[in-house]
C-alpha cells in the first residue's frame, strides 16, 4: 500500500483490508506499551487539513502520527486560509510545497480528499468528506468487531439512525460487506437513503427486525439540527422509537457489541446505560482508532514492513 | 479551429454548391444549390447556372438553416469574466447556431426595458450572430412582483423566464401568465419545486446515495410541470417548459398537449445523453439543474423529442470561469458551455446511432424554435434572411476546451471523440468557415 491514498474502502480489496487489520494490531501493542515512539516516520511530515469540526479522529491522527516518529502539523478551518477565500486547490498546493509526505484531510464536500489526489502528490488520507466516507472509521470499526469476534464473516451487523447524513456508515456498508458481513439498516425513513439496494444490504421498516438477533449494533450520531429541519419531530420521540436502549438491546444477541463513532447524545440515539453497559465498545473503539491510523500512516508512507 | 470570414463584402453572392439540403420549415430534403444574393436567400435549386462572386463546394455536406438555441446564458451584463457577447458569439458560429436567446439571470437582472433595450444595442453592436433578449418575469428574478413585461416586449424582449429558478408563488406566476395575455410572449419555466432541491447538486437515485452527495429528485421537476401545466390550461396563457429532464414530467407535457394545453417544452444534448452514473465529485463539470438523471429518463425524453411532446433543443449553454468551476462539487456552480459541442454530440450519440433522423433533429434546432418563439428565422424560404449552417455530419474530431471560444472551460464532453459538426456558418449572407 506504499504511496496509496485512501480515499474510500469501496477502492479496498479484503486482502488490503485484512493488512491493515494485521498492522493495527502491532501498533496497538505499542500503544499500550510503556515508551509509545517509533522511528518508523522519523523525518516524515504529515498535515492534519481540518476544514469541519473534529476531537477523536484529529487528535486520533495526530498521536497516532507522532507515535511513529513523524512531524505532525494539524491545521483547524479557522486557523487556515480557506477563510480568506482561498480556494482548496491553493491550499493543498501551498502544503505540498512545503514538502509533506501525507495530508490528512476531513471536509465537508463530498469528493474532496479524492479531488485532494488529484491536485497535490502526497499521500492523501480522507478523514471524513461530507456524507461521502470515513475509511479510518470504518476500519477501526472492523478492527474492534473482529477484537470482539474474532470474525467478520457472517455477522450480522445492524447500523441504526440516521444513514442518509453518514459517511461512516457509508464506509462501514463497503467494508463489512466486502468482509462477508450482512448488514442490517433502520432509521426514520426520512434518514435513510432511497434506491440504497446493495448486495449484503437489508433496509428494514423498523429498528427492532434490523437489531433482531444482531451480533453488533453501530448507533449513529442525530445530529439535533436535523430536528429543525423537519426530518424527525422531537428527540423525545425519536428516542422512543428509535433509540437504542436496554430493553430494545434484549431483541439483539445477549453478547451484542455496541459501537457508536461518538459524539453521543445520551437519551437521543443511545441511552446512557448503553453506552457504559457490558456489550458497548465504544471506549475500545477510541484507542483502536489511533491503532488503525498508525496503521494507515506506516502502510501508505512506509509500505509496512520492518 | 479558427473562423475565418470567408467573404468581404455582405452584398457579394454565393452559391453553396451541392449539399443536402434540409429546411424543415419548407418540407425540403434534397440534394441543391442555394444562391445568397445581398444576405438574402435569392433560390434553392437543382444546379443554379449562374456564376456568383464566391461558391463554397457543400458536396457530401449537409447544409440547414443556421441552428437556433433559445436557452443561453452569455453573462452580460456583469458577469463577463464568465462569457459577453462576442466569445458568445464566437462559440455559437464554432457550433453552427446563428441565433440564440439570453437568459436574464445576470448582474443586475435583465428585469426593465432600459436593461432589454442597451441587451438589443449591445447585440447589434458586436453583430456576429442574431442575438434575442429574454426578460425576467418578476422583478431581479425574486418572485415576488412582476416586472415590467410590456415594456420590455416594446423594447424588443422576445420572451420571459426566471431560469435559474422556480417561481415558488403561484399566484405570481399565474399573475405573470394572465398579464401576458393578448401578447405573443411566452413564459420558459425553470421547473424544480425550489423546497425540494434545497442543497441538492445532483440527481436524487443510487449514485447520490452511494457519494454521500445530496440529491434533487425528479419528483421536484414533476411537480412544477404539473403545476405549470395545470395553470397555463386554466389561464389559458403559454408555458414554455425549461431543459426538461424527468421521464414523469414528460408524461405530464404529453398529457397537457393532448388536453389542448399551450405548452412546449425543450431538452438539451446533455439530458438525453448523459446520466446520473457520469458524476464524479472530483469535477464539477457534470453539476447542472436540472440534475442528469437515469437511462430511463434519457429514453423517454428521446421518445418525447420525437413524438413531439418535446418541441426543441436548446443548449442551456452556461459557462462558468474555471476558478469557478475547479473546486468542491458541491461549491461549484451549476452548467457548462453547451454551445461548442451540441451538434456534435447529438450527431454521435443520437444520429450516427439512428435513434433520430435528420430533418426531425435539424428540425427542432431551428424551424420548432422559430415557431415557439415567432422569430424571423429557422428556415431557408426565399427573400428570407440567409442564416445558413453547414454540417459534415461525418467529420471526426476531439472535444478540446483550450480550442473553446467560450470563456467557460469545464465541460463533461472535453475529450469525448465526436462524429459530426458545423463547418461553416452564414449569418445574414455573411459566411464564417470554421475549418
């Protein structure tokens, strides 16, 4: 994967998918080690291009950046010259000028970090293009499923929410499918993407058919503004109806693993005893995270070996 | 490509020696001569004797009346860096049109008629093709009181749009039809039902759902066709329906003609031709409105075309800069230029495949187009104005934007192999060879 950029995994074949998987384990027992620096990226520059809001995946590139040695550069939207005008192309050109070796980049329009590729010559890692994709995030998810699992074949995986507004559920579907998982979609109908038929794919009426018998359960983030623009009435209700709580996780497999990609809004898509119960994996998933990054970054900048 | 002129002097004569003639308006398609005398069109026939001033040798070549585009936006006033009158022009003779029709979505709005009236001058000043004016109907396009259309019909507006967007208020729009009446003018409606492509860059089908990017369903356009329609048959007024794009909303114009419904409706080279599954959000070039749809939809507008639900092509021609157009698909801003490259493709991908024979398609690129609009041309009658294009319908050549005359630069067709295009162009009796 020396010098791939990584834009989606529906450009990801399960052999490449399974390296990384095999990668991150490594590196997430550097993590939890005692001294946490590698010299894998030693002299190497990465820049963080964040141009939408981000806690985890950011603060998750960066470490995980830094843990192998690079020179880690992180550019928030307010601080950078997008808001002066400039256009994307400038920006990425003025990076590459200095000399990088990987831009990481979350955007909000759909197809910039692959516009991204086209511009500039460094690796280029999408952390999240609009409702496009969020490849780290789903291979973290993958990651912490098959740490769970031990598989990824043949579990049933429900994703629940609001699909249509989703890039890591998006991302999620390519990668779960591609890894023989089936996967199971519910969600007011208002967030849910028409003509979505995929093979591996189920679109269910209600939340309760799609977490039936689930061996995980992937809760996605409403986003509150949602409300006011009319696609759901009231957080109360939507929790009512669709939010995942202890007496709906009955319906699922009692050893179920909860995911969430966080931020969560406790009492909306997930109650608060869910997300600290015995199935959520939802802290693991953070620490993976950064496993899964240093995967991607010693991968596509260092080929891996060694 | 460059033009060249190929005569000085308007009031030499000239024969174009031998083409296949097609001139819809006259039911004529035959091998002839056609003699130009003082930019008029002085005869058509068999093997003229007489020895002009020039001849241009049309054997093998097809030779129509000069193609009418009733939808393009050339960008004056004040948008110039973007596209003016004279690399409008210049574009047109490129594509074998010697007539079009501005859209008024421009800075400012062509919404009054001392705006119309500097539009006829400004056209008349750069004179390298016949350019018509199109006026707002309500006041800087907004919706929401009508401009004033009877004054801009006085100063020489030959119709009213507010393309670029649907006219939400109903009544505004009813108004506008019923103020209209008694006049010749026609109203070309933009129809997407404006809530429902809030945001929207593309089609709403399986490719937006897969590129996360958000969508403009068909249904908008069917619900503004149908409401167009219902209100030109209840006002009794004329509905003139902007690039059509749905299968549906096709049904819906068929259905109104049938019920005696003044309503024609236009299509462009790109909505029978391309479909949602040609967007790639690293290029901006395919983002239009309305958006490219499905192979349904492109069947059944190609049906509609042909059965005469759908009366003309027009190109929609709408450049943008390139800083414009290279970056964020969704950023973008919606159109490319058309004007270069609409006979070519739809010679490749509609003709050469027989999906549409030539005198219906040179049909509703001029004589359809005059009729809608009662403009003075489209036709190849004697004592007409001699607007001629001349087509080698099996000339092969790559679509190239640094050869563009257009200012605009992104279009999905730049690289396409084409088979077919204009090779020279006669306004008013003066001939400009493209080749």
């Amino acid at each position: 994967m020396l010098g791939k950029s990584i834009i989606g995994l529906e450009n990801f074949s399960p052999d490449e998918i399974r390296l990384v998987l095999k990668t991150a384990r490594e590196m997430k027992k550097i993590i939890s080690g005692g001294v946490k620096k590698l010299p894998n990226l030693r002299g190497r520059a990465i820049v963080n291009l964040f141009l939408e809001p981000s806690t985890r995946t950011r603060t998750s590139f960066e470490l995980a950046g830094k843990y192998l040695g690079a020179d880690v550069v992180s550019i928030n939207a307010s601080t950078s010259s997008i808001v002066k005008g400039e256009s994307l192309r400038d920006t990425l050109m003025t990076i590459e000028a200095m000399g990088v070796d990987a831009i990481v980049i979350r955007h909000k329009a759909e197809g910039s970090a692959e516009y991204a590729t086209q511009v500039v010559k460094p690796v280029i890692i999408n952390a999240g293009d609009g409702a496009h994709a969020h490849p780290s995030q789903a291979l973290l998810d993958l990651f912490t499923i098959e740490q769970f699992k031990g598989r990824l074949a043949g579990l049933k995986v429900a994703i629940v929410g609001d699909i249509l507004h989703s890039r890591v559920a998006r991302s999620d579907i390519f990668g779960l499918t591609k890894m023989g998982a089936e996967i199971h979609l519910a969600g007011p109908k208002t967030l849910l993407p028409r003509f979505f038929e995929f093979d591996g794919v189920t679109v269910h009426e209600n939340i309760e058919s799609a977490i039936k018998d689930a061996d995980v359960i992937n809760i996605l983030r409403i986003q509150l503004e949602r409300q006011q623009s009319g696609l759901f009435p009231s957080a109360r209700e939507y929790a009512r109806v669709f939010g995942i709580n202890e007496t709906r996780l009955r319906l699922a497999k009692d050893d179920v693993l909860i995911l969430h990609p966080g931020p969560q809004n406790k009492g909306l898509e997930i109650s608060n005893a869910v997300v600290y119960g015995a199935n959520s994996a939802i802290h693991e998933q953070v620490q993976n995270g950064v496993a899964v990054r240093m995967a991607l970054l010693d991968l596509t900048l260092n080929g891996g070996a060694k | 490509m460059s033009i060249h002129k190929f005569h000085a002097n308007i009031n030499d004569s000239l024969i174009i020696r031998g083409g296949r003639v097609i001139d819809p308006a006259n039911k004529i398609d035959k091998i002839a001569d056609v003699l130009i005398i003082d930019g008029k069109i002085a005869a058509i026939d068999d093997d003229i004797k007489m020895k002009p001033d020039h001849e241009y040798n049309a054997i093998g070549k097809i030779v129509t009346p000069g193609l009418i585009d009733m939808h393009v936006h050339f960008r004056e006033p004040g948008q110039e860096a973007k596209e003016d009158f004279i690399s409008g022009s210049k574009a047109a003779v490129a594509g074998g049109y010697t007539t079009v029709a501005t859209m008024p979505n421009t800075s400012p709005v062509v919404d009054n008629a001392a705006l119309v009236r500097s539009m006829v001058a400004r056209a008349d000043d750069v004179g390298i093709i016949n350019i018509k004016i199109i006026g707002a109907v309500t006041k800087n396009q907004a919706g929401l009181e009508l401009a004033e259309m009877r004054d801009m019909i006085d100063a020489g507006a030959v119709a009213f749009s507010d393309d670029g967007h649907f006219d939400d208020n109903a009544k505004i729009f009813m108004n506008a039809l019923d103020y209209l009446h008694g006049t010749d003018k026609i109203i070309i409606c933009h129809e997407e039902e404006t809530s429902l492509v809030k945001d929207g860059v593309m089609n709403e089908g399986r490719r937006s759902a897969i590129l996360g990017l958000k969508g403009r369903p068909s249904v908008a356009e069917d619900i503004a066709v149908a409401r167009d329609c219902l209100l030109a048959e209840y006002t009794g007024g004329r509905v003139h329906i902007a690039h059509m794009s749905s299968a549906r909303a096709v049904e819906i114009v068929r259905d109104a003609k049938k019920r005696g419904v003044k309503v024609t409706a236009e299509v462009t080279p790109q909505h029978l031709t391309m479909t949602e599954d040609c967007v790639n959000p690293t290029d901006a070039s395919t983002k239009i409105n309305p958006p490219l749809r499905t192979q349904k939809d492109c069947d059944e507008l190609l049906k509609g075309l042909i059965d005469g639900t759908i009366d003309c092509i027009v190109t929609d021609h709408s450049p943008h800069a390139a800083e414009e157009k290279d970056r964020e698909y969704i950023y973008a801003p919606s159109g490319f230029p058309g004007l270069e490259t609409s006979l070519g493709i739809l010679l490749t991908d509609l003709y050469h495949k027989n999906k549409i024979d030539l005198p219906t398609l040179i049909s509703k690129m001029t004589y359809e187009p005059a009729k809608i609009f009662n403009l003075d041309a489209g036709n190849l009658s004697v004592g007409s104005w001699a607007d001629v294009t001349i087509i080698d319908a099996g000339l092969e050549w790559i679509v190239d934007a640094d050869k563009f005359y257009t200012r605009g630069s992104h279009s999905p067709f730049v690289g396409r192999k084409l088979k077919g295009r204009a090779v020279a162009t006669i306004v008013h009796g003066d001939l400009m060879k493209l080749l």
